[in-house]
C-alpha cells in the first residue's frame, strides 16, 4: 500500500519517509509496531485518567527440546536467540532435564521435538513425555503452547511425537499461540516460518512499552550464512576410500577418510557428519526415459526458482528413492485417471504400506503408467534430497582436519529389480579419491564420552555401530585418560568382517582398550550376537556399571537396539536382585544421569 498525502494526516516529507520504510518492515516488525503506536497512545490519552487493570503477559519463555541426532536441539537455541533480541526472556532445557512438577508455572511454552523410530519419542524427551501423559499431568489453563515437529514423511507415524505433545497440551487445558507446524527432512524453512509466527504471537500478547524497555525489540535481518553448515555444505575432498572387507566377504564396509582442510568445521566423537549424496545414475536415466523426458529441459531446483538440466535436477537436488504417502497423494492429483486413487482410498492403509515398502519413483511411474507431464510438473511434486548421517568414526585430536566414516553399501533385489542405498552406493561405487564430497557437522549432544576420563565406559557397536567407539577410543588415547573401557562387537565372519581389527588389538595391547568380547554370528551353528555376549558376562558387566560406568550403544535402532536393551535389562534384574520394575526404572536413571546413551537409527 502507497500512501498519498491527499488522504493521510501526514506531509510531503513524511509520506516519502514512510513509503521507503514500510515495505522494508518484516510481519513481526509490522506487529511490533502497530502494538507500539497503539500502546504509547493509550498510555498518553490516559495520563490524567484513572488506572485500569491490564492483563500483564510473562516474558519468560520455556523452550524445551526432545532431539536424537540433535536437530531439535540446535533449532531450540536458535529460537532462544531470537527471543532475547526480542526482550524476552526464554530458558532453554532438554526434556530430560526440565523438572516436571515446574510445568504448571509456565505460560509461555515452546516445544521443538523429533520423532524417532516408528513414531517413539526421543531418548531425551521419554521421561517428559510419559509424565505429561500420565495422570500426574496437572491441568494447563494458564499455559499458552506451540509445537514444532521435526519428522520424516517417508516413517508411517511422521511426526507423531510432536503431534502428541501437541493434542496432549490441549487436553489439559493450554492455549495453542500457532499452530503446530509438521516438518519434513529438509526443515529449515519451515521451522524458520514457524519462529516468525511464535515472535509474531509473543510480541502480540506483550505490551509495547514493556517490550521497548526490555530493549531490541526490532528483528535483525538475516544475513547469509558465512559458515559451512546444513544449508551450506563444505566441499571437502576425498582422501581415501578402502573397502574394510575382506575376500570373500558379501558385504562391502567403505572406510572414508575426507579433508576439512580450510573449512574451519570442528567436531567431537560421538558427533555426526552430514553428506549430500548423488542419486544412482541407473536409476536417473531409467526414469527419464520411462517418462519420455528431455535431459536438458531446465526444471526449478528451490523456492527461489533456480534451475537446472532436469538430468542434474534428478541426480542431485531430488529424492526418487522412497515412496511416501504424501507423495502418492500429490501424484494422484497430478494424474487423476491413474488409479492412485483407489490405492488411496481409505480401507487401504495396508495395501498402500505394502506397495510403498522398497519401491522407488520408478516402479510408481511403471506400474501406474504415469505419463503425459514435463519435468517441471513432475519435480514440483519431489521432496529435496536429504542428506544421510553418518557417525563419525574418528577422533579430531588424532586426525587433525580430517573426518572418517564408516559406511556399509546397501544393495538388495526386490521387485524384480536391483536396488542400492543412495549415499552408500554412491560412495561405494562412484567416488573416487580428489572427488569432492558436501559435507557438513551434526553435532549430537546426547552422544558424548563422559567428563571425568576416570569414568569406565561399555560400548556396544556391531558393524558400523562401532564406528564412533572408533572415535571415543583415538580421542582417550589422545588425551591420556585412564578410565577402563570395554567394547562389545559382532558382525557376521570372523575371517571377512572384523572390522578395524588391527587398530582394536593395537589398543588392547597399550591399554587403551582394557577388554573386548565379540560376535560373529555365521561362525557357529547357532547364531551369536552382541547382546548374548552381554549376558554371558552380566555379573561383570552389572560390576562395572555399579562402579560407575557409562553405556553406550550404536547401529540398528529396530532390532539391536531393543535386543540389547532387553539384555540390560535382564542383566540389572537378575544380578542386582531387583524385580522388572525395579530394574527398569535403574536403566532409566542411568539415562537420566546420561550415563546409558544410544546413537540408533
């Protein structure tokens, strides 16, 4: 809107000023300023009147975060700086950390959760999440709430942990200030727009004069990122690139070595590394003719609307890989005689969980013959490809500006065709040493040694899992520390896949490592695996823990994972005397007191 000095109180000059400065406003800066105006005006035209009470709205804002991989948690602590330029006054907290029975005294909470394994709350978020579903739970009346959910739509229950906290605070009698946004692998965006709303809604409900003495109530604009992060990769090279298996294995495990040379990133063991990787190029070229496509047909890349050769498009900025429901949906509309809508209709939940287990772009585009579209209407309907997360396998101290992974190639037939994970095959088969590689750090907090390196540590890695005790391992030796460590490990044959064996018996032998038990399950009749070792030596491993030691496990969240803590638990019941309850709520403290942690996925 331009203002014209024929209808405006205002002059000449001022109209200039003004017609320069509103369009530059963001929505926040327009509310602030709207309330502002507002405020002063009232406060002036009531001087000489006699006082009303005004209802007064806290500045604190508690942000809580529940995060796995530490996503969550880094967004949180971007949230809270942004309330702090507002002039609020946010506490920031772990789920685990915050104390429950303080709930009822919040009024302004913002919750910024992921939803791990099918549809689970994080480790960090179980004890708050059962309290504020148990009977316990206080009634919220006061409480004013929004929700961000961190999710991926290719999981059945996306984003359910958010969205149960989310009804949850309803029930118990909050008051939502934004509604609750649902985000997808790439959420940079939308949690962006969910903050906007949030400040939006608190700067709303604050009273401008209170907000001006808090002081910095403007937004700041953002400025482009001058560091390497997610939204801005590193292109680090690749320094080395080994197959760990040895002849006659049928698994290939990549070791990677891969320069940070200039990138200023820094890391800790226990933290991860971020890899935008390359779509198979069989798989690119095998859609692009079963739809009739051109290669070179320029199709938008982002929400900037850059483009790029559609053949550049599919093998690097789009994910055809994974099936999710959103996207049949999307599909279906997209091509509306295709039949999609049957397989959509409700009563097919099975059916449609079925068809889009291993199936890929591919097999959609066949098996509905879905034609007749460009390519820029087709890649309107892709999600991003998201980068994969890999444990960092290596200790800074040791490696100076290097990061190591360890990276199994996923290859398997189903549906009548060969298929390969997208990261690992790319590595496997298609980078090559001088290759440059985006990269950048995930940090993860709730994944790191102890502080005290007197405190003795159980790690428990099968495969890849080991590789950040890889990492824990090079950093102790590094640093001296003294506290006793042992390492459970298993994979298949002892012969093609022990993976880093030389560098484990080199560490038994200095006393880096103080023990190491092993698995490997296609070596005897009878399979064998980490958590059977766990029980073989329970009344050890139950010694070390009551001694002080902190736990770690690493790899498959829906089977090892729950197998292993199965085993712990049976190891704290049967050598500590204590019943199934009893032992439960032992393991659960030691999660608590973050010495029971587990980098799953």
């Amino acid at each position: 809107m331009i203002l014209q000095v024929m209808n405006s109180p205002f002059n000449q000059e001022q109209v200039e000023l003004l017609n320069r400065l509103l369009p530059t406003l963001t929505e926040v800066q327009k509310i602030w300023l709207s309330g502002y105006l507002t405020a002063l005006h009232k406060t002036e035209a009531s001087a000489a009147a006699p006082a009303v009470n005004q209802p007064v709205f806290s500045k604190e804002v508690t942000v809580l975060f529940g995060s796995q991989t530490g996503n969550s948690q880094k967004l949180a602590k971007k949230l809270s700086e942004k309330l702090k330029e507002q002039g609020l006054q946010p506490t920031l907290s772990s789920m685990s950390d915050f104390k429950p029975n303080t709930l009822k005294k919040v009024e302004n909470l913002l919750i910024l959760v992921s939803t791990h394994g099918e549809g689970e709350p994080p480790d960090n978020a179980l004890s708050f999440y059962e309290f504020l579903h148990s009977k316990r739970a206080p009634q919220l009346e006061g409480l004013r709430f929004s929700v961000l959910a961190l999710g991926d739509t290719s999981y059945e229950f996306f984003c359910q942990t958010g969205k149960d906290f989310d009804k949850r605070l309803e029930e118990l009698g909050g008051k939502r200030l934004t509604a609750r946004v649902d985000c997808d692998v790439d959420f940079e965006d939308s949690a962006a727009e969910w903050m906007e709303r949030v400040l939006a809604s608190l700067n709303e409900a604050q009273s401008a004069p209170s907000l001006a003495i808090g002081g910095g109530a403007a937004v700041r604009s953002e400025t482009q990122p001058t560091e390497y992060s997610r939204s801005n990769p590193f292109q680090a090279a690749v320094l080395e690139n080994l197959n760990l298996n040895g002849r006659g294995s049928d698994r290939e495990t990549r070791h990677l070595e891969i320069s940070l040379e200039g990138s200023n990133l820094q890391y800790e063991p226990g933290d991860s590394l971020g890899v935008y990787p390359k779509n198979h190029p069989r798989l690119v070229d095998e859609l692009i003719q079963a739809l009739d496509w051109n290669r070179e047909e320029l199709v938008p890349v982002d929400k900037n609307g850059s483009e790029r050769p559609l053949l550049e498009a599919l093998t690097s900025y789009y994910e055809i890989t994974v099936l999710t429901k959103p996207l049949l949906e999307q599909a279906a509309v997209l091509f509306p005689g295709s039949g999609l809508q049957e397989l959509l209709a409700a009563g097919h939940e099975q059916e449609l969980r079925a068809y889009i287990k291993n199936r890929d772009l591919l097999d959609l585009v066949q098996d509905y013959q879905l034609k007749g579209v460009s390519g820029k209407e087709f890649v309107s309907i892709l999600r991003k490809l998201p980068p994969r997360l890999y444990s960092i396998s290596s200790s800074p101290k040791a490696y100076p500006d290097e990061v190591h992974l360890t990276v199994r190639k996923v290859q398997y037939e189903a549906h009548g065709r060969e298929r390969y994970g997208v990261c690992s095959a790319y590595i496997a088969d298609h980078l090559e040493l001088g290759d440059s590689l985006p990269v950048f750090i995930q940090h993860n907090p709730n994944f790191k040694l102890p502080q005290n390196p007197d405190t003795p540590v159980i790690m428990i890695g099968p495969g890849t899992g080991a590789a950040p005790f890889r990492a824990f391992l090079g950093e102790r030796e590094e640093t001296g520390a003294q506290g006793k460590t042992w390492l459970f490990f298993g994979d298949r044959h002892f012969s093609t896949d022990f993976l880093y064996q030389v560098e484990w018996q080199r560490w038994l032998k200095d006393g880096v490592l103080t023990r190491m038990d092993v698995a490997f399950s296609r070596d005897t009749d009878e399979k064998v695996y980490v958590q059977h070792r766990l029980l073989e030596h329970g009344k050890e491993l139950y010694q070390w823990l009551e001694e002080g030691a902190a736990i770690y496990v690493c790899g498959d969240e829906k089977h090892m994972a729950h197998d292993v803590h199965a085993a712990l638990l049976t190891i704290i019941e049967r050598e500590g005397g204590l019943s199934s309850e009893a032992a439960a709520e032992y393991l659960a403290r030691l999660q608590q007191d973050k010495r029971y942690q587990r980098d799953v996925y």
